[in-house]
C-alpha cells in the first residue's frame, strides 16, 4: 500500500473521512487525498514522492506561491517572539494599514481567523447597522459556514430556503434570500417585495465556488443601486478575489465600492486569517467602540499578521498583468487541447485564476455550472494527476495560478493534457 492510502486509513479512524474539510476528500474523481509532505513555488510534494504542479495553491491564498522565503522567514522570526499574546501587537496595526490603503471600500478593518468568521462577522454588523434581518445571497456562492449562508433553493422557488444541510434551523436560513448569480430582475423582486426587511446583499464579485462564473456587464452595479435604493448594505465577498484581481481586489479592479468587504486566504499568506472591513462609521459599531458583539482569542495573532504582511508587501511589487496574460495563454492552451479531443469546454478565466466547464456553456449562473459533466471532469483530473499535475479534485472549482509558476510548469500542464485520454 502507498503511504498516502496508509495514513487515510489511519486518518479515517480519528477524523471524519480522514479530513479536516470536506473540499480534500478525492471520491468524486476516484482518488484518496493528497497527503503533502512539503511544498514549495508552484510543487506540492506529496507523501508518495510524487512532486506535483500545483493549482489549487490552498485553495487561493499561496498567490506568491508555496514557501515563499520572505514569508517564511517572517514566520520563522515572528515565532520567536511568541506565537500569541491575547493583547495588540503592532503587526496588527500595520497589516490593518495595508489592507486599508490596498483596499478602496475599506476604512477600518477588523482581523479574524477565516473567511467564515469574516462573513459572518460582516452579516452582523449589517443586520446590528441596518436593524434589519434578510440577507440577499446568490445560488452557488459560497460565504464559508456560518449557518445563514447554508441555504439552496427548495424546488426551483428562490425566496423560498431550505437548510443546505441538517443541523441548520429552517428558521436561521428563512431570512436567507436566494437569487441565481447574475440575475439582477430576480434581486429587484427580492427587494420590491421584502425591501424594508433586507439588511444586506452579500456576493462574490466574481464567482470562484461554482467554477468561475464571472459577474455579468452591469450585475455588481445593479446591486449596488438596488442595495442604494432600498438602503440596504452591499457586502463584496472578496476572500477569493481579494488582492487577486488586482491588488486592491475585485472593487479596484471593477472600480465598484461596497459598504463592507470580506477577506481571507491571500491576506494570511497561507496563516489562518480572514478579515472584514468598510466605512467608518460602520465599522465603529463593532465592540468595543460600537454595540455589535464579536470577537477571537486568537484574532490579530502575531503569527498571522507577520506572513500576511511579508504576502501583501511582495505582492505589491509583483506584475498582475504579466501574470494575467500567462495565465489566459495557458487556459486558452488547455481549452484548445481539450476540444480538439471532440470535448465540450466552456472556458472562464480573470487575472490568476480559470476554470474549464465540461460544458458547451454558456456558464452564467449555478443551474448552468451543474450542467458540466463531472465525470468527464473526474478523467481529465486522473490525467492531469497522471501528468504531474494536480488540479481542484472537483469540477466546480477554480485552478489558481501564481507569481511562482513558471513557463516549465506550465508546459509540463499542457503535455498532462495532450496526453489525456477521455
Ligand atoms: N468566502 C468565499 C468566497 C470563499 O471562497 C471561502 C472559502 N473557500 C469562504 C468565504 C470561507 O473561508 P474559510 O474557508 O477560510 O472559512
């Protein structure tokens, strides 16, 4: 048996499904988890020996790519400091500056421990400031796991929620209003008909969690004039797009400003971080200045800040559009391949990140992604693996380059695809 079966054994009897979140587990394409000894640049090095070329990057926050020495040396001299002190820290108030001056819709920030908290954080003050309870989210958005952002679409009615799993109360996802991604007449209805109740519209400003699906012409705006209109608040989850689509995220580069904005992955250079963040006034409601409650032991940890620091200074310096135009020059590669194999493909990409739909698209919304095939999907991950190179083990995902991949890795993921069989 190789050693990564051996430790999922092991791993299944002391952890459910031997994960520590579902998003690892490999069933649906056939394959047991990748267990990682080490990673470095653009490699995963697997526990088999295998060295892989990595495009899941943590799912998001390795953007530098993996062990980047000038994060790793800041780790390293953070630690010795001590890893936590439960009082400030001054790299707490330098890593809140950056993302203030990166950030345009940010004014003061508060430092959590992952985008779910961020998330949730942020739906609270919106409700505490608005004094409001509905909460307008997209079908195949996903803003971590906070129990109000667990609701699909009970039989094809989207106001009407049911929990998207058990443990959640129907009551706690009955004021969760749904609306397919891009359909701004479905929001306009929401509004017309709940508009004095609804406290927030929350939205990935592009859709990284049903594949990519980018925001169409005119739908982040149209949000932002509904949520004007009816002053509700517009909450631009950026946890994946933040510092991706440009430094100052998905709202600089769409030169759109929402009243509040969610961070994560990239912000923590790989250290549990998450963020939220808005205008002033705002955020001055939040405990201790204001009356809305939330905390964290461990929020602001020295640790944390020190890498996402290290991560948001090197990424300054660093050629968005360089790497933008590679990575279209690699997906466009891999459509190209792929259809000449007779498969459908519908491609997305923005800045670093793609994904292929097994689909002849088009791709706009969930009900459109799920038409991809997944098995198809499951061969060209067998394929891609067999290559040297590891891809998201779902079709619903985006792949991720970074400043770290270089021209080599990409031609080995393009030799990975002219090999597969289908
Ligand atoms: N929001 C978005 C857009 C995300 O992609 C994710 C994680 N994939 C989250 C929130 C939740 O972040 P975390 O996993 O750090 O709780």
């Amino acid at each position: 048996m190789i050693r990564s079966e051996q430790l999922f054994d092991e791993a299944r009897q002391f952890i459910p499904g031997g994960v520590n979140s579902p998003v690892r587990a490999c069933h649906h394409v056939g394959a047991v988890p990748l267990f990682i000894e080490s990673a470095k640049d653009a490699h995963l090095h697997t526990a088999d020996g295998e060295t892989l070329v990595d495009y899941v990057m943590s799912w998001g926050p390795m953007l530098l790519g993996h062990a980047h020495p000038d994060v790793t040396r800041a780790v390293r001299a953070a630690a010795e400091k001590g890893t936590s002190f439960g009082a400030p820290c001054a790299a707490e108030v330098e890593l809140a500056r950056a993302v203030v001056e990166a950030v345009p819709g940010i004014e003061m920030v508060r430092m959590v421990n992952s985008g779910t908290e961020a998330t949730m954080s942020a739906l609270r003050l919106a409700r505490g400031v608005t004094g409001r309870t509905k909460v307008v989210k997209f079908k195949g958005c996903y803003h971590g796991h906070a129990d109000a952002f667990l609701a699909a679409a009970g039989s094809g009615l989207a106001t009407l929620s049911i929990p998207g799993t058990p443990g959640v109360p129907a009551a706690t996802v009955a004021d969760t209003l749904l609306a397919a991604y891009n359909d701004l007449d479905a929001v306009a209805d929401l509004f017309e008909a709940h508009g004095d109740d609804i406290a927030c519209v929350i939205v990935e400003p592009m859709a990284g969690n049903m594949g990519l699906v980018p925001a169409a012409e005119g739908f982040l705006e149209g949000l932002r004039g509904l949520c004007d209109k009816y002053e509700a608040l517009l909450i631009f989850d950026e946890v994946i797009t933040g510092f991706r689509l440009s430094y100052g995220g998905a709202q600089t580069r769409f030169g759109l400003t929402p009243d509040l904005t969610c961070l994560g992955k990239i912000i923590g250079g790989g250290l549990p971080v998450g963020a939220f963040g808005g205008r002033r006034e705002l955020m001055e409601r939040m405990a201790p200045c204001g009356d809305v409650y939330q905390a964290g032991t461990l929020s602001g940890n020295p640790l944390a800040m020190a890498a996402g620091i290290a991560t948001l200074k090197a990424l300054k310096q660093m050629d968005y559009a360089a790497l933008e135009k590679r990575t279209a020059a690699l997906a466009g590669e891999l459509a190209d391949i792929l259809r000449g194999k007779g498969l459908p493909v519908t491609l997305h990409h923005i800045a670093s990140a793609f994904t292929l739909f097994f689909t002849e698209g088009p791709v706009t919304n969930f009900a459109q992604a799920s038409a991809a095939d997944t098995d198809l999907y499951a061969k060209f991950y067998g394929a891609m693996r067999a290559g040297g190179v590891n891809v998201a083990p779902s079709a619903f995902e985006c792949a991720f380059t970074s400043f770290a991949h270089t021209e080599e890795d990409f031609e080995r993921t393009v030799e990975a695809a002219k090999k597969a069989v289908f």
